[in-house]
C-alpha cells in the first residue's frame, strides 16, 4: 500500500473497513504531511487536535460497525465554508479572527458522513480570483513545477489551497466552491479532479457568498470515483437555503460503470479559440477520440453565445458581489478600522472597508456598485441578465437535440507563473474562466477530468458538462475519460 | 461609456469604499478596461429576451409564518468589534 496520505477516498474507506488502517493512522500520516508542506501555502488554519477527535469518534464507529460513507477520511476545507468554532476568513482580512457560531451545511454534511476536517485551505479572497495570488494568506503554491524550472507556479484559484493541498498528498481531498470555475480550473492546473454540480445540489448555508446565483460547492478529489463518493455526502436538500434543490441524491459510485455506449457527446465549435495553444487543441482531440472509442457518439454542435459568457459574468458576478459584501461593515464581525477624531459612521464604513478588502475585491465591489447605480441598470446588470437566458438557452438547445454532454477544455492553458500576470490587465485573468464561465451562468453541472501533460511536464485538463442534475451520468462519463486517459502523473516532491 | 475620476469617486463613495484622491486615475483606468470588455454585449440581439431571475425554474417553498429561531444575543454578538451591554456599538449617528 503507498503511504496512507496517498491514498484516495475510495480506496481508503475499503482499508479502513478491511481493518488494514485506522482514522487515527490517516489522519495522522496527513497532519505529517501537512507540517512539511509549508512552503505550498496550502493549509491556512490548521486544526490538528479537532482532527484527532474526529478520528477517534470514527475509529469507534468503525469498530461498532456504524461507518458512514465517509467514515474515518481526512479532507480539508476551504476557507470560505463557515466552520464552527474555527477561523473562517475567505481568504479576506476583513474576516480576521472571525470564529463563527455555526457550522456550514455542506461542512456538517459531511462530518454527519464522518469525514475528518484537517484545516482550513487558502483561496482568493472572498474566491474572487483565479491564481489564488489576492489571499489574505499570500500565494498558494502549485506543487507541479515546469520540468526542472524551479519558478513557482499557480495552483489556479480562487480554490488554489484546496487543489494544491489534493495534488500534493496533505489531504485525501478537499471542498472548493465554483462562481465562474474555481473548482474546476485549479483541479485542471494540479491534475486533480473537481466537479461543480449542478446550481442548488449542494446548499450555500454557511458559505461566504460570493455570487449567490452561480456560487456551488463541489469536490476536489483524486480520481472521479472519490468525487462520486464525496459530492454524495455534501449534497442534498436543506431548509436553509432557498435556492437548495427537494430533489434526492442519487448513488453517484453506482452510476460508475464505464460503458457510455448509445450517449451522445458534443463538441462546441465557439470553444475553439484563437490563439489557443496547440497543446489544449490535441488534447481536446484526444479526448474526443477517447470518448468515440468508448462507443459514444459524438457530434458537433454550437452554442453561439459562448464569446458573451465572460462579459456577462464581469456584470453579474460583480454586482451581486456589491450586495452580498455590504454586509462587512465594522459592525457585526470582522475587522473595524482605528478611527480618527470627529470620525462618524460612514468614515468607519469606508476606512473599514478600504482597510480590509483587498484590491481585486475593491475593485469587483466598484463595479458591480457602477452596473447597478441609477441610470446604468438597464444597460448593463439587465443586458448581462438577458444575455444569460440566451447562454442558457443554447445549452437547452443543444440538450434537447439529443446531447447528453459536452467535451470542451478545461482551461486556456497550463498553471502560469506565480507573479506572471501581475501587469496584465484584469481582464487578461478573467480569461482563465472562458471554458468554466458559462455552465455557472446556466446552472449546469461540469467537471474537470486530468487528461495529458504539456510538453513542460505540466497537467492538462478536459471539462465535460451535462444535463442539470444528471451528475451521475456526467460522473460516469468523466469516469470513462479518466480511464481511457490514464492519468497517473504525480508532481515531484521538492517541497 | 467612459468613466473619469470624478465618476470612479462618485462610484466609491457609493461602495463605501474610501480611496485616496492619487489612486483615483488608475482605477478610473481599469473601470475602463472591465467595462470596455463589457461592452461587447451591445452586440447580443435581446429584443424579447427576459431576463433571467432564476437558473434552475423552482417554486419557492415557504413555511408556517412562526418564530423557530431565536434567543442567541451572546452569539449574534460574540464576533462584534465592539458590542456593550447586549448591543452593537458604532460611532455616534445622530447629533
């Protein structure tokens, strides 16, 4: 067996329940792995002796017999899930030494399952970023490196320490949470996989919101099967949260058979982009060769509103932003600025404010403020809103013509340089999301699977999305491609 | 549409946000460069096109108009900045 932080979910709880290991065991090959992982930045708060509670608590189910499904199993958790009595900052220092007095639903969902929380992961703050470099916490740093090059590099963001924290053996997986591909570009830039399940499958309770309309919580895990494994345990319905789906949570592992004989795959045309790297193109070609080999059909297919997606999303993700972060004002909890004389309430709301976010999320709160101030409603935050109709509208098109799902990139292109687009404009990041952006603006689910290595050594992702609420047929179809893939590239130790 | 600096501290104030007079060229600058790449959706046909208010069509559930929740002043309280005598405290609103 290799080192019990190496191992995946599945293939720990199948040791845990053979008897051949112990929570205890790996928990604490995880908590050794974690302490000499420094220099990934990865895990921002850590909570070794919670972690060590927990695993005893499932040792003894274990023992009685009583495991649930994720019994005994070590995760991390990012920092945008309010957890119960530990710091819960989303990578802002305007949350500094916020404890909260509540558990997040998907965090207690899966610690009904039994999982063991190890700590809190780094993020871009308030997941507003795609590089993980706008944390509070600093950079999270990629464990993959460019062949001998020693340049560090992103693990993607904004659920940068969740990805890096997976690829690098620290935790058998961890959460991540998707507002325009922050689960599925860092899974893509670590060789990871991560999957955002369809809008209302996982409830937002207790997770700092972002964009309540396309915020998901999703895992980021090791192979498919552990994803399969760990979205069951996070998902279902929940009172709290409004827009959580009544819908029952199917037996994800059980869809896994590997036979996609008769489904019907497309391939946008609006998803190849100029300039893309030869490199993303082959693979994708593969991957479609992989897919027909399997037995499915693939067909072409266009979903032309594609090139608007991004635009859209710079409205609407903003000015949702603006509403949801007015709530960090000084008062309730979190960081208060030091006022000067004669100083009233608005100084404090400002200085706090201007204190505590950082520069990007200043900048995203100004914006979503501007599409949403009198005058410029219509034309921008009621444009971007109808746009979105008709982005979802090419999904439905496609979908009722028979697809069962699409096969694009995962991203534009390798993990970059820490530090590399420091001067680029802003929106030169946001292209990142170009492939992820749209299936958040029509609520679909989508997963990114590893599939290939760039010439530099670096991993390479493929996305499939599917039909809302059909994750477990798009679980078996990433199943599928992972298999015929087989990927099995890890990054060299050098941390 | 471009914003100036004047714009960019109107835009500010109203974010709450307090940004000093020599950082306002520059976001101004990158107000800009966002909404110059938002522009391109004046080129998207939306006549008749509603707009969308929810992803997933649903039927909002509701409940009993009864209190289930309550009673929890120390820990409503217990993150403030500064909380005296079972309230929130700020600086002084009114004259």
């Amino acid at each position: 067996m290799s080192k019990l932080n190496e191992l995946g979910l599945a293939e720990a709880r199948d040791a845990l329940r053979a008897g051949d290991t112990t929570a205890k065991e790996l928990t604490e090959a995880c908590l050794i792995a974690i302490e000499a992982a420094g220099a990934l930045n990865a895990f921002v708060h850590k909570t070794p002796e919670l972690a060590m509670e927990r695993a005893a608590a499932a040792d003894a189910r274990l023992a009685q017999g009583d495991a649930p499904a994720m019994c005994g199993l070590p995760v991390g958790i990012k920092d945008l899930f309010c957890t119960k009595g530990v710091p819960s900052q989303a990578g802002s220092r305007i949350l500094q030494g916020f404890l909260p007095e509540y558990e997040s639903t998907v965090s207690q969902n899966l610690a009904d399952s039994g999982a063991v929380m190890l700590g809190k992961l780094n993020m871009d703050e308030f997941a507003m970023g795609s590089s993980n470099e706008t944390s509070v916490y600093g950079n999270a740093v990629n464990p993959w490196r460019r062949g001998n090059d020693v340049t560090p590099l992103t693990p993607g963001g904004s659920s940068g320490g969740s990805a890096a924290a997976v690829a690098a053996d620290l935790c058998l997986a961890a959460t991540g949470t998707d507002t325009g591909g922050s689960i599925r570009q860092p899974a893509a830039f670590t060789g990871t996989v991560g999957i955002k399940p369809t809008y209302g499958r996982c409830s937002r309770w207790g997770i700092v919101a972002f964009a309540s309309s396309l915020d998901q919580a999703g895992p980021m895990t090791k192979s498919v099967r552990d994803a399969a494994i760990m979205l069951e345990a996070m998902s279902g319905h929940d009172p709290k949260d409004s827009t959580s789906a009544d819908l029952p949570v199917p037996d994800f592992e059980a869809a896994l058979t590997g036979d996609i004989r008769g489904k019907t795959i497309g391939i946008p045309k609006e998803y190849r982009m100029d300039g893309m790297p030869a490199e993303i193109e082959t693979l994708w070609s593969e991957g479609i060769a992989m897919m027909k080999d399997a037995g499915a059909e693939i067909v072409d297919i266009s979903l032309p509103h594609t090139k608007y997606a991004l635009p859209a999303y710079y409205v609407i993700a903003p000015a949702e932003a603006s509403s949801n972060l007015a709530r960090y004002d000084g008062v309730r909890y979190g960081h208060r600025a030091k006022l000067d004389q004669g100083d009233g309430i608005t100084e404090m709301y400002e200085k706090t404010r201007a204190e505590g976010f950082g520069h990007e999320v200043q900048r995203r709160v100004m914006i979503g403020t501007y599409v949403l101030s009198a005058g410029f409603y219509d034309a921008y935050y009621n444009r971007a809103r109808k746009v979105r109709t008709l982005i979802k509208r090419d999904f439905e098109t496609v979908f009722a013509q028979g697809i069962d799902a699409i096969l694009t990139p995962a991203t534009p292109s390798a993990a970059f340089g820490l530090g590399e687009m420091t001067d680029a404009d802003p929106v030169a990041m946001y292209l990142n999301d170009v492939f992820t952006v749209t299936v958040n603006l029509a609520g679909l689910p989508g997963v990114a699977v590893p599939a290939g290595l760039d010439t530099k050594g670096l991993p390479l992702g493929l996305q499939l999305i599917g039909r809302p609420w059909q994750e477990a047929d798009l679980l078996n179809a990433a199943y599928t491609l992972e298999r015929a893939a087989g990927f099995v590239a890890k990054p060299a130790k050098w941390w | 549409m471009s914003i100036d600096e004047s714009t960019a501290a109107r835009v500010a104030k109203l974010a709450r946000i307090k940004v000093e007079p020599e950082a306002l060229p520059a976001l101004a600058g990158e107000f800009n460069t966002i909404l110059g790449f938002i522009e391109q959706l004046n080129e998207v046909d939306i006549d008749g096109v509603e707009p969308m208010t929810s992803v997933t069509p649903q039927v909002l559930k509701k409940r009993a108009d009864v209190v289930t929740d309550g009673d929890q002043q120390a820990r409503v309280l217990s993150n403030a900045p500064d909380a005296r005598e079972g309230f929130f405290a700020v600086p002084k609103v009114v004259e």
